[in-house]
C-alpha cells in the first residue's frame, strides 16, 4: 500500500466530463468542490491527477488527513 501526500494549488483543475458522471453516480459530488484545488503524484497515471481520479480508481482505498492510500503496485 503507497501513502501518496496531497499538495495544494491555487488554481482550480479542470476534471473531465466522464469522470465527473461517474462522481455523480457514486454521490460524492460535495466532495469535489475542495479537492478541485488539490494535486497528487499518480503512480497508475505516471503525472500530476486531481484526488478526484482516486475516487473511481479501483486502486483506491481511502484518503485521510491530505493522504492517499493506494493499492497500486506497478
């Protein structure tokens, strides 16, 4: 299990429509607001993702505290 560390940014990051609809279908969209300004070092997409990937990743395990636990071996 990886801890990735969540970093803050002043400009708000553009998510893509497909994964806004599958945030929608969960019910996390409250959720969305704050982290649209928070960045993380993937290690599946191999560059810098808004925690909002995270939510529909299946590598995706919980976020506590500005952390990422992630399953994730490759």
């Amino acid at each position: 299990m990886r801890e990735i560390p969540v970093r803050k940014v002043e400009k708000t990051i553009r998510i893509p429509k497909d994964i806004n609809e599958k945030i929608k279908a969960l019910g996390l969209k409250k959720e969305i607001k704050y982290m649209r300004k928070e960045l993380i070092d993937c290690p599946l997409y191999k560059r810098e993702v808004s925690p909002i990937y995270c939510l529909v990743c299946p590598y995706f395990l919980r976020r506590i505290k500005g952390v990422i636990h992630c399953k994730y071996d490759g």
